[in-house]
C-alpha cells in the first residue's frame, strides 16, 4: 500500500535534498536546536472516535475526550503526559523514541500513537534515526512535498516534509491490525499557528484507512525553563519498545464451565464464549480475539464434543475484539448466523485482504455462508432475539432452553448496579415470553437470573415497563 503511494509520485529530488538537511532544518523551524531549547508545556484535548465498539460500523462513531498536559524536551524527546479522561479516569506517562513507563506499566505501542500527535517527538525520532533516506517528492495537500523514509516500529513510513517552509506534514505508514490484517496510517499535521514563542499545529490527526480516528486539538503551549519542569529523566523500569498485544484481546488459555449436558462456557480473562451441542451441530456464541482464540475453541470443541459436528458461530454483536474470530470459522466452513443488519460489515470483514501477515482465510479463502436474523430465530433448542433498547439495537442474545441459560453478549456487564444494558436485556426477555433461571454474557460470569432481576427493580427509568418484574 505505501509502495503504490510513493509510486504514484516521481517528482525530481534535488541533490542538495539529503535526509541530514532535510531534519535539520525542520528542527530549526519548531526551534529544538541546541542544549538549551526550552522545555514546551502543551496542553490539548483529544478527540478519539472509537469504531471498534461504536453501535454502528459506519460514521458517526462513539467519540471521547481526554484532556492532556505534556511536558516535552525537544533536546532528548522525552515527553511527560498527564491526562485526564472522558470518565475522570487519570494516567501519567514518560516516553522517549524507544521506551515508556507508567505507574500502571505502560504500553510503549500506546505511547507512541501520542508521540506521533506531536511534530518535535517525531522529528527527534527521525533525526536521530539511522536508515534515512530521501525517496521521493509528492505531491500532498496540493503542494510539493519531500518525502523521507526509514524503517519504524512497524515497518517502512514515510516522512513528507514540505521543502519550501521545513514543517512536517504527514508521517504514513501501515500498521498491523486484530481485525482488518494491516490499516493505511497517516498522521496529519494541519493549520500551523504560533502560539507564544512557539509553532504548532493547531490540529494533528490520525487517519486509519481514510477515517479519522484521533484528532488533537491545541489549547495551549508555554515555554519554560528546564529547572522548572518536573522530572524528563526516563525511570529505568521503562518498557523497551516492543509491540504488545492489549490485554483484553491476548488469547490466554481457556478455562472450560459446564452449563449443562452439552454447554459450556469458554473463558479467559479477556472474553467468555459459550459452545453448544445441539442435535448435532455445535453452535459457538461469539468469536471474539483472535484467530488463536478461535483455534483454541476449535480444539476444546473436538475434545468436549467428539466426532465431526457442522459450525454455527452467532454473531451477536459486531464490535470489532467480538468478531475477530469469524475468519478462522468463515475459513473453516463454519456457517455464521447473525442479525440482516450485521451482514454487510461481515462481508467486510471477510473480503479484507491479509497483506502483511496472511491469516487462514488468506491462505484458503471461502465465502461467507450467512443465515439472518431479523428479529427472532427459533429452532430446536436455542433462539436468538433481538435486544434492540436504544443502547442496543443490532445486538442479538440468545437462549438455551433446555439448560435455563440466557446468553447476554456484552450487555449484561455488572450486576452490581443498575444499568441500561442489563435493564433492555430483561425488557426483551420479558418481551419474547423468556424464563431464564442463568445469565452469563462476555465480561460477566454465570449468574442467577433472580440477581439479574432485582438489579432490574432498581433502576431508575420509570418508563421501562415492570410488568413482567412484578410476575416473574
């Protein structure tokens, strides 16, 4: 993808264009030359819309603002970040060009998405980079720009810097991604402003496959002296600047709970799933993680259920950590049963091409065998029902008559609280006529239905109907 871009180029490189000069200069213009170059504080507000578990897969998504005060030295580039979160949530963070630290053992991969918001960070990183290289001029933004490269911690990027003023312009490159194989990234740098003695732009964006994803907004930035800052001395319990997979999506191994003759629960730390004999086909709610979790299944599946069984995984909701097991089923033959309005994102989903690192799908496309769901589908010994509250339209939850078990996807997660989730999961229960005695969802284990309806008396919206609490 980044070869076709820088392809498509072929503008005329001067010689006297070297990666050296090039940096040099756009250190000289964001003022980051000699020792004593003022430590900058910035404070900014960033916008990051969360696709990955948004109620819809199409703009607008759920977007939330966190508010950020860095300290960065431009000499070393090592930033201090101290942010504030959309829920009052509060984390502190010290990185450099290579590692992070936090109180709460940072994630270097986090750290530097925020470092790629700023243009010094990113130009120290460049500049003391070795492997620079001059490719190319391109055209961006309707003007000439030089374009740089280097391998990063993803692979090749691209630096376009633009030659008649020594501002950056955009880093791009291609990341790895759990769900779509690898995503287009490009950093934005937009509307370059001063702001006391420093410049800045008004607004840095990161773009993922053409849609903006994080979007940060300068209110901001001060100049002081070093003795005034607090500590930019990296701690030596730091994290090296590896890659690591989110906790919530690490496909650790499962634990296994009977439910009944031939159900279980599937369970990590990150996801429960439930696999069901029924007749004789094994019917897997959810495919969440990975491909290596969805293997992992496959196999508790030939060992709780011997023989060979036809697959059907229902979808019950698609949020991206829930369906990033579909293509190892899909590849696998697996029939996938979700709700008519999910199918489009699935075929998405199926027909995206693994570049950089080819899954089993990949290697042995097959096409997607899709059954929908409109509101309800009954069949003998599990039904699938529409949750369809105003949090939750699209979501599906299904029922396991025989074992008295109400799957509730993502939308029973505590029941230590009233919540609107676990409210609209008992309105359709109660709307299709459902008599559970166990709930059990994704992030919630298995639980006596009479807790969930209690937590129901308690909530707050008087407009739910209570009919079916007051008879139950």
């Amino acid at each position: 993808m980044i070869s076709a871009i820088i392809a498509a180029c072929g503008l005329a490189v001067s010689h006297g264009e070297t990666p050296e000069a090039i940096l040099s200069r756009a250190r000289h213009v964001l003022g980051m030359d000699g020792p004593n170059a003022s430590v900058l504080v910035i404070n900014s507000r960033e916008a990051t819309a969360h696709a990955f578990e948004s109620d819809r897969m199409y703009p607008p998504y759920l977007t939330l603002i966190d508010d950020h005060r860095m300290w960065i030295d431009p000499s070393t580039g090592v930033a201090r970040d101290s942010m504030t979160g959309a829920f009052g949530q509060s984390s502190l963070t010290l990185s450099d060009d290579h590692s992070a630290w936090s109180e709460r053992r940072a994630s270097w991969a986090a750290a530097e998405i925020e470092r790629g918001l700023d243009p010094r960070l990113l130009v120290h990183a460049w500049s003391t980079s070795s492997g620079v290289h001059v490719a190319d001029r391109c055209v961006y933004r309707d003007y000439d720009r030089v374009v740089l490269t280097r391998t990063g911690p993803y692979g090749p990027e691209q630096l376009f810097v633009d030659p008649k003023t020594g501002f950056v312009t955009k880093l791009d490159r291609v990341e790895p991604q759990y769900l779509w194989g690898q995503v287009h990234v490009e950093y934005v740098y937009t509307t370059w402003l001063l702001y006391g003695d420093a410049v800045m732009p008004t607004s840095t964006t990161r773009v993922v496959d053409g849609e903006d994803e994080i979007t940060r907004s300068i209110d901001n930035v001060v100049s002081v002296p070093r003795d005034s800052a607090p500590s930019l001395v990296m701690p030596a319990t730091a994290t090296s600047n590896t890659i690591e997979t989110p906790g919530f999506l690490r496909p650790s191994p499962v634990d296994t709970v009977r439910l009944g003759a031939h159900t279980f629960v599937l369970a990590n730390p990150g996801y429960n799933e439930i696999v069901s004999l029924i007749h004789d086909t094994v019917y897997v709610l959810d495919a969440t993680q990975s491909e290596i979790r969805a293997r992992t299944d496959s196999v508790w599946i030939g060992r709780l259920f011997p023989g060979r069984h036809p697959v059907a995984v229902v979808v019950t909701d698609v949020a991206w950590p829930h369906v990033s097991g579909v293509r190892f089923w899909v590849a696998s033959g697996a029939t996938i049963i979700s709700r008519d309005m999910s199918r489009s994102f699935l075929e998405r989903v199926v027909a995206r091409r693994w570049r950089t690192k080819p899954d089993k799908l990949e290697a042995q496309r097959r096409a997607l065998r899709f059954i929908a769901v409109h509101e309800s589908l009954a069949r003998s010994g599990i039904g699938l029902y529409a949750i369809d509250g105003a949090g939750s339209e699209g979501a599906l939850m299904a029922y396991l008559p025989s074992d008295g078990v109400l799957w509730a996807s993502d939308y029973v997660q505590t029941l230590d609280a009233p919540a609107l989730y676990t409210t609209e999961v008992y309105a359709a229960a109660c709307r299709f006529a459902l008599a559970p005695s166990r709930v059990v969802a994704e992030h919630h284990p298995v639980a006596d239905w009479s807790k969930l309806t209690e937590m129901v008396r308690r909530q707050p919206i008087a407009d739910y109907p209570r009919e079916c609490v007051r008879t139950r």
